[in-house]
C-alpha cells in the first residue's frame, strides 16, 4: 500500500457504503463501512512501520573532513555535512 491508491480505494467503499444505504441493503452498507476501518487501520499499520523503518535507519547525514591541513589554535579544523 503507498501512493494515492488509499484514497480511491476510500471513496469505492463511501460509495459502497452510499448505494447499500439508498437501496437500503443493510449488507452493502456495513460492508462498505467495514471496507473503510480496514483501510483506516492498514493506512495505520503503514505509517508505525514507516515511522519504525526511520528511526532504525537513524540520520542519513555524514561529518566528514573537509581538508588535509593540521587544525591550529587560531583556526580549528573544520568539518562538513554530506547529504
């Protein structure tokens, strides 16, 4: 799951939802309502496992050394930050 294919998929199960409650066929209509919680807990379980992905990966950023001189007193070595 990723993208914008949730949110087509959410408005398929309102629909869904919407013609069950019209026609008045209660079966159509709580499908369509179940439809809808399951996407809302898959979209759930997909932004923890995002979420838990980032912190495992830790900062993507790097210090590394800038140069080859000696670091003095009055001017100190300086180091970078690599993308």
């Amino acid at each position: 799951m990723g993208g914008h294919g949730g949110t087509s998929d959410t408005i398929k199960y309102r629909v869904k939802e919407a013609v069950g409650a019209l026609t008045g066929d209660q079966r159509l209509k709580n499908e369509g309502k179940l439809d809808q919680t399951i996407g809302k807990v898959k979209g759930a379980v997909e932004r923890v496992i995002n979420k838990a992905k980032n912190v495992v990966k830790g900062p993507t950023k790097k210090i590394v050394y800038s140069g080859f001189r000696r670091a003095t007193a009055e001017e100190p070595l300086r180091l970078s930050r690599c993308a």
